[in-house]
C-alpha cells in the first residue's frame, strides 16, 4: 500500500470545493456545510500527528468530516435522546445495527484523484488568523495547527492551563465570527 503525505498548504485549493459540495448534499445548509469544513480543516492540522499514511490525503480528510456530519446530527438531536447514528440492516434482535458510514459506499470517491481548486476558503482562513490578537493567534496555532500539548505551550507562554483554554476558546469563537463574515 503506498505511503501517502500530508500537505496541508494544499488543503484549500484542493479539497475545499470536494468537501463542501459532500457536506452539502449530507446536512443542506450552506453555512453548516461552510462551518464543517472548516471544522475538517482545522480538526485535520490538529490531528496530522495521527496520520498514518495508509489512505490519500482526500480520504483521511473525508474520514474526518463524516465524524463532523455525525457530530452535527448527534447534537441537533441529542434532545430526542439520539445518542448514534445507527442503523439495524438485518431482523435479529439482539444486534445494535451497523455504522451507516461501514454500509454506504462513498458516490464521490470516483473521483478520488480530481484537483478541485478554491483558494476563497485559505484566504479567508488566513486573512482570519491575522486579525487575532497576537496571543490569540500563537495559543491558537501552536494548539491547533503545531500540536503542541497543554503542558508545553503553558511552559512556553508562562500561563496556566485554565488560561490556555480561555485564550484558545476566544480564538476559535473569534476565527469562526470572522470565517462566517467573510467566507461567502
């Protein structure tokens, strides 16, 4: 099996569109379609010390927002007691059904291979950065993107762990304001 890397300078241009319009057709609303890709995003750069290269970059990417798109269904139904999206595919009653995602085959990896270019999401990505406050900014990137762990960046930054996740709430609250603003 090949070994694949990760590029995260070539996100935006090209799996942004490929994102959205799969997010789109599953939730429906074009500004949560907007929000969960960009949660995929920003969710992927957190988590690049996971990747083991087993699966392209695409897939991994997709992997990530089809656990957002699960996320967003839980939570707007979390209060009809809807814990998992789960489906029984057979009569016997002692089975707890199948993760809809194992059953289903994905109709847009036919195209695993296309370069979909959009650079309106990266600008806007980056143009957001830059308006944090620069504390902001550092906490945020260097939780978010670098993966440093708490202990480190406290060390770093001489603030406590509470601080951290206040500065990195505001941030994420700021980054997303800003992403909804100017992401259309």
């Amino acid at each position: 099996m090949a070994n694949h890397q990760l590029n995260p300078n070539n996100w935006i241009d090209l799996y942004s569109d490929y994102l959205f319009n799969y997010t789109i057709s599953r939730v429906n609303d074009r500004a949560m379609a907007q929000d969960l890709v960009s949660e995929t995003f920003l969710a992927g750069l957190k988590s690049m010390n996971n990747f083991k290269g087993e699966a392209s970059e695409r897939t991994w990417l997709v992997s990530i927002l089809k656990r957002k798109i699960i996320d967003y269904y839980r939570k707007i139904n979390s209060n009809k007691g809807k814990a998992e999206v789960r489906m029984t595919y057979n009569n016997d009653s002692e089975s707890e059904g199948d993760w809809l995602e194992e059953r289903v085959a994905d109709p847009f990896d036919k195209t695993a291979e296309d370069k979909l270019e959009n650079t309106e999401l990266g600008n806007a990505i980056y143009d957001c950065l830059s308006k944090l406050p620069e504390k902001q900014a550092e906490v945020f990137k260097m939780k978010t993107i670098l993966g440093y762990d708490t202990e480190t960046i406290c060390n770093e930054l001489d603030i406590t762990a509470s601080n951290l996740w206040v500065i990195i709430h505001r941030a994420r609250t700021a980054l997303a304001d800003c992403m909804e603003e100017n992401w259309f």
